[in-house]
C-alpha cells in the first residue's frame, strides 16, 4: 500500500481513536515506545503484517514482537512459564521483551512470529501507547520503525525521514525515554539472553535466581554480514577511539571535546537515549567518517556497544 501522506497524529484521545481505527482497518500506524517507535499492525491481519515488511522493505521474515497493554492480555497469546512469570512481574511494563511458547488457536499471523512456535511479546511502559493498545484492543505487531538496515527511530521526526509516504500515520509522543530496543530474553527450558536491550542483563539474574545462558542473536546472521550493519549510519564507524583522525567526526562519551557527545557525564542511561539521535545527527551533518570513544562494557553499555559494532560492520557501499 503506498500512502499519498504520512499523518502525524496527536498525543490526545482524538489522535488515540484515529490510530485504532487505521489498524482496524487494516493499516500502519507507528507509535512510540519507551524504547523506540515501533511500526504496529493488527499481528492477527497477515495483510496488515505484511505491508510491516513491505513499508520496511525488510531483506527477510524475520519475526516480531507483538505489544500488549498488560499481562493478562499476553496469557491470551503464550504460554508463561515460572521464570516468565518472575520477569513479567519484574519488568513489567518495560523494556524486556518475553520469548515464550505460541498458545495454540492464538490467532496471531504467521507472518509474525516466521512460522515459529514461539512468540515475543512485551508490555511497553510508555502511557501512549499503553493507551492506544487499549484503545484498539488487539495485539499490535510493531518491529522498529525504520527502513529495514537503518537507524533506528527515537522521534516521529526519525519515523517521517525513514517512512514518509509508505505508513498511514505516526502517533507523535516526543523523544522516546529509553532509546535503545527491549531486552530480549527467551523463556523456554532454560531462560536465555538473546537481544542485550533497555534492561540492564545485570537486573535479570537476580530475578530469576539463576544466571541467564546467552541465547542465539535473533539479529545476528546465520550467514556472516547479512544483517550486521543493521544499524548503520551513511559513514563508516570507528570504535574505541581515544584520538580522532583530522577528518573523523567524533562521536563522544564522557568529557571529551566532541563534535557529538552521547553523555559527557559519561552517564550510560542518557548514552543509550542519545545514541540513535546521534547516529541520525551525523546523517544530517553528512559525517562521512565517524569515530566513537570508547563506551564501557556494563550496563546499558552492552546494549550500546552491540548497536555500535553493527553500525561499524563492513558494508556494501
Ligand atoms: O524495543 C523494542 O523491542 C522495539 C519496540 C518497538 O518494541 N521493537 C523492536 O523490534 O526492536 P524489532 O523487530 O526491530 O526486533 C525484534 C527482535 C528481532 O531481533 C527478532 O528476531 C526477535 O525480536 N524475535 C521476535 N520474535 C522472536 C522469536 N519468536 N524468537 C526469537 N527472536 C524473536
Ligand atoms: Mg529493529
């Protein structure tokens, strides 16, 4: 379906009902999330979850996360076990995202879950979208809002860039406060890492009782370099680096003189709400080489480093 215009909706019950009417009907509406936008669709309308990979223009079927208002919503959906159950009541809603067995009869479109018997599925913690979930009632399928490789998108400014004319509306909610992608956690047999995500990995443990084995990245190519530039920016990226090149844009941490700083603080919370800004920043600025300073490995620090390594992957030019 290709949209004469994208509409920009309002943060107001008006703009709420509008929304829930397009995915009624069938259509795309991006919403934000405490995390980023997610590009939702009705996930039982095959059509409408297909025009998900189509206005994406995703390589692959890769599969969704469906988004609920609450938990009671999700048991329609799959199958929660013990461990599930500890996470759900812990994070809840929040940036962890459940993989779980698919119930059977639970409607959802093959098309989301790529014909797997799992399902992921998350309760955001943003009251926008909590709202506009209740409002349409059903399970929204929502992947990041972004053209399939490219950033992903932390204002309705960042979703109009990459998807003007091919979603019939955003809802426009403000910056996103988390700024990265959920923490993904399967919970079938024992309970696995698989998306390092807005939630520390370091909370998780403690919550379960038990460490977590480190799952297969769900993003992460069988074939080497297929989707490992998945977040990349138009300039090549440089880790690690304490001395710029001449002719690199640095992308900072901590107190250094930087054209772009993602917290001079050196604070890994407001880095990882800053970091797709940022990488969308040096776009407009057309930095054609950028360097990046080193950004410790705990935390929040993993999620970000793991945008980074991608967006640093060798690429077709
Ligand atoms: O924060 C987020 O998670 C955002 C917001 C919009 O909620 N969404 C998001 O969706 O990041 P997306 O499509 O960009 O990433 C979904 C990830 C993919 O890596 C996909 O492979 C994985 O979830 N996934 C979905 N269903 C899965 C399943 N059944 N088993 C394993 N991985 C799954
Ligand atoms: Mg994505």
């Amino acid at each position: 379906m290709s949209q004469s215009t994208t509409r920009r909706l309002p943060d107001s019950p008006e703009g709420i009902a509008v929304a829930a009417q397009i995915w009624a009907d069938g259509g795309l509406v991006a919403m934000p999330t405490e995390t980023v936008y997610g590009l939702g669709a009705d996930a039982r309308n095959d059509t409408a979850v297909a025009r998900i990979y189509a206005a994406k223009g995703r390589p692959a079927f890769n599969p969704l996360i469906v988004h609920v208002p609450d938990l009671a919503a999700a048991e329609a959906y799959c199958v929660f076990n013990d461990d599930a159950r500890r996470l759900a009541d812990a994070f809840w809603p929040g940036a962890l995202t459940l993989v779980l067995p698919l119930r059977t009869g639970s409607g959802v479109s093959k098309l989301v879950t790529a014909g797997l018997e799992t399902l992921a599925v998350r309760v955001p913690d943003h009251p926008l979208a909590r709202d506009a979930l209740r409002a349409f009632g059903g399970p929204i399928a929502a992947p990041s809002a972004n053209p399939s490789g490219r950033i992903s998108p932390t204002t309705a400014d960042h979703v109009l860039a990459g998807l003007d004319r091919r979603i019939d509306a955003v809802i426009d909610g403000g910056p996103c406060p988390v700024g990265v992608e959920s923490t993904i956690v399967r919970c079938v047999g024992q309970p696995a890492l698989l998306r390092a995500g807005g939630i520390p990995v370091e909370a998780l443990a403690p919550c379960l009782g038990q460490a977590l084995e480190q799952g297969t990245d769900p993003d992460m190519p069988q074939a080497p370099g297929q989707l490992a530039s998945h977040y990349a920016p138009q300039g090549t990226v440089r880790l690690n680096v304490t001395e710029p090149e001449p002719d690199e844009v640095l992308l900072g941490f901590g107190p250094v003189p930087a054209a772009l700083n993602l917290s001079p603080s050196g604070d890994l919370v407001e880095a990882a709400s800053q970091l797709f800004a940022c990488l969308h920043a040096l776009d407009a600025m057309g930095a054609k080489r950028i360097a990046v300073s080193p950004i410790p490995q705990t935390g929040l620090g993993l999620a970000i480093n793991d945008r980074l390594r991608r967006a640093a992957a060798d690429r077709p030019t």
